[in-house]
C-alpha cells in the first residue's frame, strides 16, 4: 500500500478525540450551573448572611436584588423611609418658624401693636433658631441630593447622626426658648387681654390668613419645643433600621444619647425655676444623669471664662483629686501626707480662628489659651468654683517617679496644686494632656523646658 503523505490528511474532529471533548463539555456545563447557582446564593453584602435556596435557574437569580437579602432590601428601604422623613420634618418645622417671624412678628412690629421688650418676650430667640434651622437644613439637603447624583437610592451614603453632631451647637438655643416659654405665653396672654388692637390682629390672621392653616400664634409657638421632642424618636427609627456596621451606627447612638441628656437637663432647669410644665420624661439611668451634671459644668465653665461655645473644645473632663501642699517638701515625705479632697475638673482649649485680615490663612490657628476650671461637687443643687480659672500659659506641670499616682501644677508666683484620679492610667492621661496644651502656649517654657526647680527658687532652697 502506498504511504500517504501526512499534508494530504484533511482532519474533519478537533484533533482532542471524542471522549476528551464530550468530558470538557460536561465540566463546562457542571461550571456554568455552579456559578448560577453561587450566583443565586451569594451572601448579603449588609448582613452577610445567606437566607434563600439555592437556585440555578438564570431568570430568578436576575428577579433578586443584587447582593441584598429579603431582610436587608426591607431595611434598607425603612432606612430611607427614615432618613427623608428626619429631613421632610425638618423642612416643616423651618416652614413654621418662617411663618412666626413673617406672619406675626414682623407685622407686628412694623404696626407698632407690642414695643421691641414685649416681642422680644413673646418671640425669644426666635430668629437664631431660624437661623440654626436653615444651616442645617441646607447640610441635610445637600447630602441627600449629593447621595442621588451619586447613584445611592437607597441613601446609605447620607449620615445623619455625624450632621447632627456637627449641629449639636443647636442645642443650647433649643434651651434657651423652651426655658422662656412659660413666661412668653403669660406675657402674651396679659397682652392679648390688654391691647384690643392685638386681640383683633391674632384673630384676623387665625381666620383669615390661609398661610396659618386656621392654627393661632400659641400653636406655632410651641413647634421649637416638639421638634427638639421629636429628635430621639426620628433618631430611633434611624438607629433601628441601620445595621451596626454603618460607619454612621455610632453617632447616631451619640446624637440621640446628646440630646436625651438635653432634654433632661431643660426638664431640670425648669421644675428648678417653678414652672409647672415639663418638656417630656425620659429613662432616668445614671448615663442620662451623668451627662446632665457635665452639661451643667461646661455651662458653669464656659460662663467663667467668658469664650465663645463655637470657639471652646472640652478636652477632658470628670472628678479629681486635688491638695495643696503647705511647701515643698511633700515629695520626700509622699502623698500620703496630703489632704485630698473630691473636685469636678474641666479642661478647656480656645480654638479662635486666626483673623482672616492677617497674612496667615483663616484655618483654625494653634491653641490660644487653655484653662482649668476646678468645680466643687454639687452642693445644694448649685455648682461653686473652687477659684478662678488657671490659665496653663502661666503654669508648670511636672511629676516625679517617686510619686508616680501624682502630678503636681504650679501657678507662677501664686499656688501649687497636687492632682491624682482613683485610676493611675487615668491620672497619667490627665499630666499628659495638661502639660500638652501647657507647653504650647508661652515661649519661655519651651526654652526652660518646664522645669519648676528653674523656674522657682523658693525661700527653702536658697543657699
């Protein structure tokens, strides 16, 4: 037989054979049925969890939202629900406040109907109010828009709780109104029964005015009280349907625990006042409690030292140990000799932005002054200082390892002070952040390096 040449073979297969080539077929199909089905069964990119059946068939896997379980699509849906609602809400209330100061208070005025004392005592702080709503408002909404253009429908992206915490400032103003409210609706009572033209104005507007919705100026008077109520229920609904791994999880349990505590401090002032009425109860537990005693100490502090609340940072505040030693020599003989006594201690950094007139840049500067504001505990409901503030640009703050549970401040040329907390790693932290902001302020300390024994030459010591 004659050989043929191997160019003259036409191959009409794959050149792999039969029995290789059905095999890969069959593994090709068992891949694609196997990535169908982790399709369909992937976990949830909120929970983790997997909570459907596994499924290959193509046109259910497209039916399931990518990536989301059933549990976590309708959380995500109540989340939003929340989130628009908090901001809706926020809308509504400004709306009221605007028809305070346009439809009644500006009237008003402009008719000569109460002098500016009487509606500065009907209308309070009415218009910082306005002014704290529209700022916030202005941040919410262009966070929700910004989530949108974003792709983000479901507005997982907008934080609540970190806006508000920005905006907590707001709080002290929501203090002020609610504290005068009481004696703004008895002024307004005697007026309206005094003045006919007034009592003729209010129902004028009442009925006539289509913008009031048939409500009276008592009505629209009350909206700042039920908006600061209404904050840790709209906060709540958030909280419960915001999974804690959200990077915004933690603030929002921070915002409603600020302003909880505000609310019983407010409730405080006022049965402290007389007035009969409360804003509502809450959960009396020690954190609340706590919290309104520091609430009371930085209002306390902050009056003292006469800065702005914008412009001050609480760094660290809380109980201490504190003793005045009679000389020197109690390092030798130990702390035990001293006698220490409780006090509530708040340290306190003025932040004021550098003047924008100067030839440095309007960013916050470096730290301008820096206090102590040493409170005795509370006696007879009222907080005392001890003295007046010390001021750390006028302070040395040393320690020394034989007394390693201490650490000592001297005030130049006037009093020396030993400190000490129940806790050593806390009395640690407490030198550390006071010698901090110590030594930044005042040039002399950073060339002597803080050290009391250059510094001070008492009479003992001399030769």
């Amino acid at each position: 037989a004659t050989r043929t040449k191997s160019v003259d073979v036409e191959r009409a297969d794959s050149g792999i054979g039969q029995m290789p080539a059905r095999k890969w077929r069959n593994r090709a199909s068992e891949t694609l049925s196997s990535l169908q089905a982790w399709e369909a069964h992937r976990p949830c990119t909120d929970c983790g969890e997997r909570d459907l059946p596994v499924e290959t068939d193509v046109q259910n896997c497209n039916q399931r939202r990518a990536d989301l379980c059933e549990k976590c699509r309708k959380r995500r849906t109540e989340r939003k629900e929340s989130v628009l609602e908090f901001v809706n809400t926020e809308a509504s209330y400004g709306e009221d406040l605007r028809i305070i100061k346009e439809e009644f208070y500006l009237p008003m005025q402009a008719a000569g109907l109460l002098s500016q004392e009487q509606l500065l005592g009907i209308f309070s702080n009415i218009q910082e109010l306005i002014d704290l709503n529209e700022n916030f408002l202005e941040i919410l909404q262009e966070e929700i828009d910004q989530a949108f253009d974003q792709g983000d429908d479901d507005l997982m992206t907008v934080c609540i709780g970190e806006i508000f915490l920005e905006f907590v400032n707001m709080l002290p103003a929501f203090q002020t109104y609610c504290l005068q409210q009481s004696s703004s609706v008895n002024m307004l009572n005697a007026l309206e029964k005094e003045k006919e033209l007034l009592r003729i104005f209010l129902n004028v507007s009442q009925n006539d005015n289509t913008a009031l919705r048939r409500m009276n100026l008592r009505s629209f008077l009350m909206a700042p009280l039920q908006r600061v109520t209404k904050y840790p229920l709209l906060l709540s609904r958030i909280i419960k349907a915001t999974t804690e791994y959200h990077p915004d999880y933690g603030s929002l349990r921070e915002a409603k625990s600020r302003i909880e505590s505000h609310l019983e401090h407010i409730n405080m002032k006022t049965k402290q006042e007389g007035n009969t009425w409360t804003l509502r109860s809450f959960r009396q537990d020690s954190k609340k409690k706590r919290e309104v005693i520091n609430i009371e100490m930085r209002e306390t502090a902050l009056k003292t030292v006469g800065w702005l609340r914008e412009e001050t940072r609480f760094v660290m505040e809380g109980s201490l140990q504190l003793a005045q030693p009679p000389d020197g020599q109690w390092v030798k003989k130990g702390s035990k000799t001293l006698k220490f006594q409780n006090m509530q201690v708040l340290l306190l950094v003025n932040m004021k932005r550098v003047s924008e007139s100067s030839l440095e840049s309007a960013e916050p500067g470096p730290v301008k002054d820096a206090v102590l504001v040493l409170i005795r505990d509370k006696n007879n409901g009222k907080f005392h200082l001890l003295r007046e503030p010390l001021r750390l640009s006028n302070c040395i703050v040393s320690t020394d390892p034989d007394c390693d549970d201490t650490f000592e401040l001297i005030e130049i040329r006037r009093e020396a002070f030993v400190f000490r907390d129940s806790d050593r790693a806390r009395t640690h932290h407490w030198f550390r952040q006071i010698r901090r902001y110590s030594r930044e302020l005042g040039s002399w300390k950073k060339r002597r390096n803080a050290l009391p024994n250059i510094m001070i030459s008492t009479p003992h010591t001399r030769p």
